[in-house]
C-alpha cells in the first residue's frame, strides 16, 4: 500500500496501524493479549467504562520518573561545569494538587504565572520558598500573596513591578528575591537567532536594558537580584538556541557583576517532545549537556564564574504522559480531488472520524496547527489503514484533533481511539466552548485508576448562570474571587 496523495509528507504509510511507535507513548502502554490499548495496567475500554469519554489519562510512572530525569540530566550536567541547577516543573503545562506533589517528591521546584496555580501548588503542601511566578501583568493582589507566602522568586517583568514587590515585601518587612525577565532576540523557531533591536512582544524588557533595571531593583533594600531570566519558545529541538540565548546572556550578566552579586542564570524551557512518528526531539541528557557546554565556554571566555543555572521545563515532563481517550460518533467519506499533472484532477477519499470531544479539550490544532497522531484503542484490527481526519463535536470547521493519521479501514461508531501525547496544555487550554463540560483527569499506575480532576457536569455549567442561580434561591452578586 502507499500513502494517500492526501496525507502530508511526513507522514508515511503505517506497516501496522495498530503500533504504538516509541517515544509518543507512555512507556507502560501496551497493546494486551486482545489487542486492546492498556495504559499503567488499566484497558482503555476499562477506564471509558468507570470515567467516560472523553478523558485524560496520566500515566503517574511516566510523569514521575520524567521528572527525575530531568532533574538528574540537569543536576549532572551542571556538576560537570562546576555549579548547580534548580528544575522548575512550569505548572502551566498541566496542574493538579496531586501532581505539583508528584514534581515536588522527585525534588523539581514549581513554576507558577497567576494566582490560581499559585493556590494550588500551596494546597499541594509544595514548599512556596520552592516556588517561582512569572506572568506579564501580575496584579497587585497576586503580588502580594506571593511575598506573603514566602515565595522563593518572582520573575520582574517590567518597570512597574518593580516598584510593585518591592513596596510588598516592604511591607511584609522582608527581602523577596527577583530575577529579571530580558528577551536575548534569540527565537528558536526560525533557527536563524537573529536579534533584532526593540522585540514587538508582551514578556520581558530589551537586553539592553537589563544593566539599568538591575540598579533599580538593587535600589531596593527589599529586593534581592538573582539574575536574569530568559524564555526562547516552546516544542524546540535540538540545543543550538539555547546555546546562542545563554552566550547573549552571560555577556550581560558579566557587565552586571561590576555592580554586585549576580548569582544565577534561568535559561527557562521549551524542550521539545514526539507528538508524530516524525518528530524527532534531543535526548534530555544530550540537551542539558549541550547548554552547560554552551555556558561554560562562554564563562571561560568573559574570565567570570559559572553561575548556578536554573530551567523551566513542562512538556518534556508531563506531555507524554497523557493520552486523551474518545469514542467515534460518526465517520464520513468526503471526495476530494487532487489536481494532477496533465492539468485533470483525480477523487481521493479523506475518511471524517467524529469524536464526542474536540477543540474544547484539545486546541492546540486549532490554535497552533499542532500534529497528532492517533490509534484506536478498544481493539486491534487486521485492516488495511485508511487515512482518516479525526473530528470534534464543535460548531467549528476547525475543530480538529488529528489532521491526518492512518487508522485500521474498519474504525465505527463506538470504536475508542486514543491520542498520545496530551498531557501538556490540553487540559491546561481546555474550554466550555458549546457548553461541553471538560473531561475528567484520571491517574493510572500499578492497574490501578483514580481521579485527579472530576468531569464537569451540566450543573457546573449552569451554576455559573445568575438566573439559574436565582431561581435555585442562591445569591448571584459575588465576583467569586474573594479569599
């Protein structure tokens, strides 16, 4: 068989559509004796069954050990140069009480941008002196409960929020440590690094600036500056941009040791993972080596001090260990021509397979043009694979899950399919888009599953509606943020 004229050229025609191709997969997911999807020891079949579809699955074994060994890729790498690091699990990725444990028992530090993930990290009894926040436009209220909890750092983003913790920890009558958020003109996604002079985007100030946005945080008696922190982009592979953003960066940090202390460098995150078979990510250990390589030839050359390294990953952590279940509802053959040569057009059958989800619980492909891959989980099929287009339920002719992968011919109404590789930013993006309650999250390990976040119901819905709430007798006048 070869491949649909309709499918992209990176995909190749599958030997076997029924394979579970390494790294996309939790590394505990297998296909048992009946050909059914089996991830940490429970069926997919079981779990749609006690949870219902649509539903995230977290492989607990695979989060968990990811974290160490990003940690211990890290940890190792920063020894070999002669200083240390701190791993922070950026929570925005994906976030539960029981996972910012997870992260917190394998030794990472939490990344935290807004209040709300800040009160989970806190509910989850994570150490605050372990904790970061970032975020552009942090409000005066969220500023304050991060000095008030003891927030180990939080990431200046501008001029004004300077000023902002340093009255807060002030007020607190303590020194809250800060680092300094520059934008190096280093985009990873070009794989040009260009710099250009005045960056048109919302995070951070110029490089250029960062000398004198330090002497104003050090004019401030309740300010500690650690350093300078810098954020490249996301989904990249290979070290090249990480390389070239820390040398841009040490070059500064150098000129800011002549007005004190600079003790560290946060290099953030980004690091890439398999979402198709076409995707080839850097190895963690090759990555963390070959941007303290990057780090400790540079320091070499401006004659200073490694400085002790800190990094941001989310993805690499926690994206692989998610899997999306779903149940086909419909599918629908639609005739599409494709111009040929001689100036005709040939029919070619792209195969519609609707879900009972979609964009409400994965944008990414709608908001990024982001590929996956999918197979159907429930069972095994000998059939020759069809190249389908996997569909939500949404009014939307975008909502799409999967672009274009190759299911066995015989997928139907009923079938169970699972997309890998949703453990990042799936939940975190989910909506309410069309009055769909987003999907239960479920850990699985050991055969065993439990809840981490319970679906929302219809209830959950309409008990945000102030005349449903009126009628029901219950007062609809609050904001609902008071704490």
């Amino acid at each position: 068989m070869t491949s649909s004229p309709l499918a992209p050229a990176w995909l190749g025609h599958p030997a076997d559509a029924n394979a579970l191709v390494a790294p996309i997969w939790p590394r505990t997911a297998v296909r048992d004796a009946g050909g059914a999807l089996a991830i940490g020891g429970v069926t997919a079949a079981e779990l749609a069954g006690r949870f219902g579809t649509p539903l995230y699955v977290v492989d607990e074994r695979e989060a968990r050990e990811r974290a160490v060994e990003v940690r211990d890729a890290f940890d190792a790498a920063a020894a070999r140069i002669g200083t240390t690091a701190t791993v922070y699990y950026a929570a925005k990725a994906f976030l539960s009480i029981e996972v910012a444990r997870w992260m917190a028992e394998a030794g990472l530090s939490i990344d935290v941008c807004s209040g709300g993930e800040l009160a989970v990290a806190l509910a989850a009894g994570v150490d605050p002196a372990r904790m970061g926040l970032h975020g552009n436009n942090k409000s005066v209220a969220e500023i304050e409960r991060a000095v008030a909890s003891g927030v180990g750092v939080i990431v200046i983003d501008s001029a004004l929020e300077i000023e902002r913790v340093a009255a807060a920890a002030a007020r607190h009558g303590v020194v809250q440590k800060v680092r300094l958020r520059v934008n190096s003109g280093v985009h990873a996604h070009t794989h040009d690094f260009l710099a250009t002079a005045h960056e048109d985007q919302k995070f951070g100030v110029r490089l250029d600036q960062a000398v004198e946005f330090a002497a104003a945080i050090r004019s401030h008696a309740s300010l500690e500056f650690l350093g300078l922190h810098c954020h490249i982009g996301s989904q990249i592979f290979g070290v090249d941009g990480f390389s070239e953003s820390a040398a841009r960066l040490l070059e500064v940090h150098a000129e800011l040791l002549e007005g004190g202390d600079v003790p560290g460098l946060n290099l953030g995150g980004g690091y890439g993972i398999a979402y198709t078979e076409a995707d080839d990510p850097e190895q963690i250990e090759l990555l963390a080596d070959g941007i303290a390589d990057a780090v400790a030839t540079e320091c070499e050359r401006l004659g200073i001090t490694v400085p002790a390294l800190a990094f941001e990953p989310g993805r690499t952590i926690i994206g692989t260990a998610g899997v999306t279940l779903y149940e086909v509802g419909t599918t629908k053959d639609v005739l599409v021509q494709v111009p040929g040569v001689d100036g005709g057009a040939t029919d070619h059958v792209r195969r519609y397979v609707s879900v009972d989800g979609g964009m409400s619980d994965n944008v990414r492909p709608a908001l990024y043009g982001a590929d996956y891959t999918v197979r159907i989980a429930g069972r095994s099929s000998s059939a020759d694979p069809a190249l389908v287009r996997v569909a939500g339920k949404h009014c939307e002719s975008g909502d799409i899950v999967v672009n274009a992968a190759y299911l066995p011919g015989d997928v139907a109404p009923g079938d169970l399919l699972a997309v890998p590789a949703t453990g990042a930013y799936c939940h975190s993006l989910a909506s309410n888009y069309n009055y769909l309650g987003r999907p239960a999250v479920v850990a699985v390990g050991g055969g065993e599953a439990r809840v981490l976040i319970r679906r929302e119901t219809e209830h959950d819905l309409l008990a945000r509606d102030a005349a449903f709430l009126q009628e029901a007798g219950t007062d609809a006048t609050t904001r609902g943020d008071e704490r």
